[in-house]
C-alpha cells in the first residue's frame, strides 16, 4: 500500500481438497482480509481478517447462516496472495469459489 490506496483482487478457482494456492498472478500484495464464496452448492462463506491466526477464519454455513470460528483447514496469509486448506467450505474438489482480498 506504499501508494496510499489500497488494492482489491477479485477472482475464482476450483476447489481440489489438497491445499491450494491463490498468488501473485492474480493477487500482488499480502491481503488484510479475505473473502471466499462458495457458488457450486450450499453457498457458504468464509472470511479471515488480519489479526486471526493462519489457518483460522470464519465459517458461515449457506443453508442455516450459523456461523463458527473454525482454527484449522482455513486461509492462510502469504506475501503476494493466500492459500486456503482442507476445509471443504473452502476447497472441496470440484466445487467453484470466488473470492475477494484486500490489501
């Protein structure tokens, strides 16, 4: 954010159950927060804002809204994009995700 303005990266991957990536070709600066969707199925949502441990974010569950800090399998900072885990709400192979960070 050395230009003062802070940036906003938006896109999608498919889910593969292993842990998987997001980086600098589409996202070039270490996220603040990040925002997944799930769009294949249920429509869960999970969220890490700087400041959770890595790894850890907030799991809201489409069909109920119940919502639950999860500490594992979750998103995970990295200096030029994230990486997200196991946790199928996240990463479920086969399913579509799209996803927003900000710096």
């Amino acid at each position: 954010m050395s230009s003062g303005v802070s940036r906003v990266a938006v896109g999608a991957y498919v889910g593969t159950g292993a842990p998987l990536e997001i980086k600098a070709e589409k996202i070039d600066f270490q996220p603040r927060k990040v925002e997944i969707h799930r769009i294949t199925t249920a429509i869960d949502k999970g969220e890490w804002i700087e400041g959770m441990d890595d790894s850890s974010f907030i799991k809201t569950v489409g069909a109920s809204g119940v919502r639950t800090l999860e500490t594992t399998g979750g998103i995970y900072p990295l200096i030029s994009g994230f990486r997200v885990g196991t946790d199928a709400s996240l990463n479920n192979a086969g399913d579509t995700y799209r996803y927003v960070a900000w710096e």
